[in-house]
C-alpha cells in the first residue's frame, strides 16, 4: 500500500509539472522564441516579455546587437 501511495503521488506530480506548461504554450510563437533567442525583445503579450528585465538576458541582447552592428 505504502508503494502505491508513492506512486500515486509521482504521477499526479508529473500530471501537474506537464499540465501547466502546455497552458503556457499556446501563447508562445515561433517567432517571439526567435526574437527572444536573438537578442530582440518579443511581442507585448507574448509569456518571454518578463524574461528580458533579466540582467543575463540584457547582456545577451548588449551582445547580439554589437554583433550585428558590425556586420550593417
């Protein structure tokens, strides 16, 4: 029983981990991922906007967009 329990309570763990994350998922783009990832802040509703007050995110776009000023 105690064995039952355990499992039990992992699944429903997992169930909670996995549910949450497609929620999110339907407001997600392809394309505010590849703004994100290049440094560009995404669109207004989209859930990466609050990433980019990060100071490693900040860091990361100072250096994408000195990277690419010096290819224009």
């Amino acid at each position: 029983m105690r064995h039952f329990n355990k499992i039990a309570v992992a699944a429903a763990a997992i169930f909670v981990a996995t549910a949450s994350p497609v929620h999110a998922a339907d407001k997600l783009t392809a394309d505010d991922t590849a703004r994100f990832l290049a440094g560009m802040p995404p669109s207004a509703g989209s859930p990466l906007t609050a990433l980019t007050s990060d100071p490693s995110w900040q860091r990361h776009a100072r250096f994408f967009d000195a990277a690419f000023g010096q290819l224009e």
